[in-house]
C-alpha cells in the first residue's frame, strides 16, 4: 500500500522532474491534496509548451530560418518543408536492451503510426492475413477493414494454434496489448514458425515493461522480426498529455532473423516513411516532453505505473467480488482499466452516459473520478468501451496511481453506484434487437 505521504512525496518529485526542465523554473508548493498534484502539474506542462513555442519562434512548417537545429529537451531535429523528411535523434523512450540500434520513425500519434504501416505494407505485400488476438483495439480492426484491403483479417482464439500454419500468403501477427492477459499467455507459450511478421502495439504497457522483454524474446526464438508500435500519449507523458506522438520501432532481432525478415523490415521502413510523408502524419518536435531519458523519468514513470498496476489488481478483486455479474474485463494483460457492462445490452450512446453520470455523480462527492477518453492520468476516469470479443458497449474504468486508501474509496464507491443504477438502462437506448 501506498500512503497519502509516500504518494505526495513521489508526486512532488516528478513535479520536480518536469519545473526542472524549465530555462525559468517555477517557484512551487509542496503539494497537500490530490488535486494540487494535478493542477500543479497541468501547469507546468502549459509552460513547458510556451517557454518552447517562445524559444523556437522561428522553426516554422518551412523552417525558413535554417539558423541551427532545433531542439526539445533531449531531443534533436532536423527537416525540410512540412517535416516530410523528419529525423529525430535523442534516447529511446523503451527500457530494453539495445533500444538505441532501433530504427525508429516518430508520427503526430500511435494510430498514425499503425495506419502509416499496414498501409505502407500494400506495396511489400500484394496479399497477406493478420492475425488479431481477442480484445485487439477497435480503431486498429476498423482501420484494416475499410482501408487496408490487402490485409485479411483472420480471428484467433484464446490458445491461437494458427500461428504455426503456414499458408500461401504472408502472415502477421497483431500483437496488441489491449488482449485479455489469458490470450496474451496463451500466445507465448505457441510455435510462430508461421509467421513472417509480428505487429506489437505496446501503447498499454509501460516502457520498461517485462512484457515488451518477453514478447521480444518469444519472437527472437521463433527468429520473426517485429515492430513495436506505440501511442506515447498516454503512458509516457508522467500523467500529461502532453502532445500527440506516436511511434513504430522497427526491430531486426540481427543474425537471428533471416536474411528474408531482414529485407521485409528494409522494405517496409521505406514504404512506412513514404505514407507518413504522403498522408502528412509527421511527429511535431513540439510533442516530444523534454523530461524523458533521464534516471529520475524511468525511476518515476516505473513507479507511477508499479501504482496504477496495484490499484488495478485491487480493484478487480473488489468489483469481481461486489458485482459478480456486471464485469466485463477485469484482467487486461496490461493491468490498467477494467471494464463494466449492464445485464442488459446497450448501445454507444448510453454507455457513454453512464460514464458521464458515474463520474459527475463521484465527482460531486469530492472523489477524484473523471470522465475522460484515454488512461494513464493521475485520476481515475470512465469512458464507453467496445468490447470486440463479445461485440458489446461497456464502461470502462481507468486506474490512476492515487494513494491506495484513496483509490479503494474510488472504486468501492463505484460499485455501490454501479449496483444502485444498474438497472436505470432506458428502454430507448437499448438497441433494437435487444431482449427484453
């Protein structure tokens, strides 16, 4: 457990972290409450983007003035007109050995990132199937079924057995962080001798997570060369978002792939960085926070996510003990949300305003519970989920790292709230082929 002190103590540290990165340092309180801790830290972040507007006044989309390369923080850049040409240089945002020898293309967000690549992959691959696991992120299926025709998707079950089939066509396995922690194991413990290439999106996971190790390990083994695919707005900001970036990191695994994954690799960079330059999806410099690749950012962020991991455990404890049959997902493989969803079927429209009304209605009693579309902040927030294996809208609650006595305040107050109003579903926004 984690007490208030230990966390206000943990928090004024990467309040530390980010005023440090300031040419004008701030003068801060020590924080005392919660809300200090995320007003605190929104307002750095606001000067953070003015000091660097102010300082790079010049460095337009034409970059006209050429008077030296521009930088944020660690970060260093150099394009031409509109960033087509982007080049990044600077630490890599993931823990894992070797990180530095990727070769890594940075877009305006993670589903720049993964659009730039499957489109890309047309012109290596006339024809190929992807694999997507269970739970994979709707965007991403929406995204291969109305433009990436070229892709085929085949579903695979909890314990995929496919991935050994050979076939034809070129094999990609989606790997996506999103999955039920059952199908993530599951698929460790396969042969992917039937794979030509495995898509990791690791937007869920921290960057120093065994995770991301173990995958890499699992595809070094079965020698398929891999790239990670990341949104790095959510879990890598300390809390904030910061800005939109998105990245796709391409790794070669060296002489353990072959001569044949290698060359798909080289191929697919190049057509990847023609999509970004073509659909006009490159990184901003400006998104890029000035405070990773120190000591402190991966102590901090790994213990901010160590907390957020915590509460998830013990909050899916609770909910699957408080209310047996209204969990939806309780064990993501990344740990950081839970999902909710009503006896009776519902549609977008109202599982958005159950998150609404959740939120408000906790909001009011002083407890630090938002609605928000995304995850990873320093408060808890509710959003509509869709739950793509099952078919099904859902609430989901996104964990914070708040102290631990606090956050069980949260979530039981969730489940009383949920068990008051689970019955409150409107016949009206039921959809039509809803039993009754």
């Amino acid at each position: 457990m984690e007490t208030l002190s230990a966390y206000l103590d943990r928090k004024h540290q990467e309040l530390a972290l980010l005023n440090g990165c300031l040419a004008r340092p701030l003068t801060l309180r020590t924080p005392v409450a919660v809300v200090e801790v995320i007003e605190q830290k929104f307002r750095l972040a606001a000067a953070l983007k003015a000091e660097h507007a102010l300082h790079d006044w010049a460095r337009t989309e034409t970059d006209w003035a050429h008077w030296g390369r521009l930088r944020a923080g660690p970060f260093e850049f150099s394009y031409d007109y509109q960033r087509a040409d982007l080049e990044v240089r600077g630490p890599p945002f993931y823990h894992v050995e070797d990180a530095a020898r990727w070769d890594t293309i940075y877009t305006s967000s993670g589903m720049a990132a993964t659009s730039a690549l499957l489109l890309g992959s047309a012109r290596v691959m006339a024809k190929a199937d992807i694999l997507v696991l269970p739970g994979s992120y709707g965007e991403t299926i929406e995204l291969i079924e109305r433009h990436a025709r070229h892709l085929r998707l085949v579903a695979v079950n909890h314990a995929p057995g496919e991935l050994a089939v050979r076939t034809d066509r070129p094999r990609i396995l989606l790997f996506d962080s999103c999955a039920p922690a059952a199908a993530f194991e599951a698929t460790l413990r396969r042969e992917a001798s039937g794979l030509d290439l495995i898509v990791f999106d690791t937007t869920c996971f921290s960057i120093g997570s065994g995770r991301i190790r173990r995958l890499l390990g699992w595809a070094c083994r079965q020698q398929v060369p891999v790239v990670l695919v990341r949104s790095h707005t959510k879990l890598d900001s300390l809390g904030l978002e910061y800005g939109r970036l998105g990245s796709a990191s391409f790794v070669g695994l060296d002489h353990r792939v072959s001569v044949q994954g290698r060359q798909l690799l080289a191929d697919l960079k190049k057509e990847m960085r023609d999509a970004v330059r073509l659909f006009g999806g490159a990184a901003l410099p400006a998104h890029f926070p000035p405070y990773v690749g120190t000591k402190a950012y991966r102590v901090l962020t790994d213990r901010r996510v160590a907390a957020i991991l915590r509460n998830g455990r013990r909050t899916a404890r609770h909910f699957a003990a408080t209310l047996p049959g209204s969990s939806a997902e309780l064990h993501f493989a990344h740990g950081l949300y839970v999902t909710l969803a009503p006896k009776r079927s519902m549609d977008e429209h109202h599982a958005r305003q159950i998150a609404v009304d959740l939120s408000d209605d906790l909001g009011r009693a002083g407890l630090p519970l938002r609605h928000a579309g995304s995850f990873g902040f320093d408060f808890g927030a509710t959003e509509w989920f869709h739950d793509t294996t099952c078919d099904r809208y859902v609430v989901r609650i996104a964990v914070p790292d708040l102290p631990t006595p606090l956050w069980d305040e949260v979530a039981h107050a969730v489940a009383h709230w949920w068990s008051s109003h689970e019955q409150d579903v409107p016949r009206s926004a039921l959809p039509a082929n809803a039993s009754a």
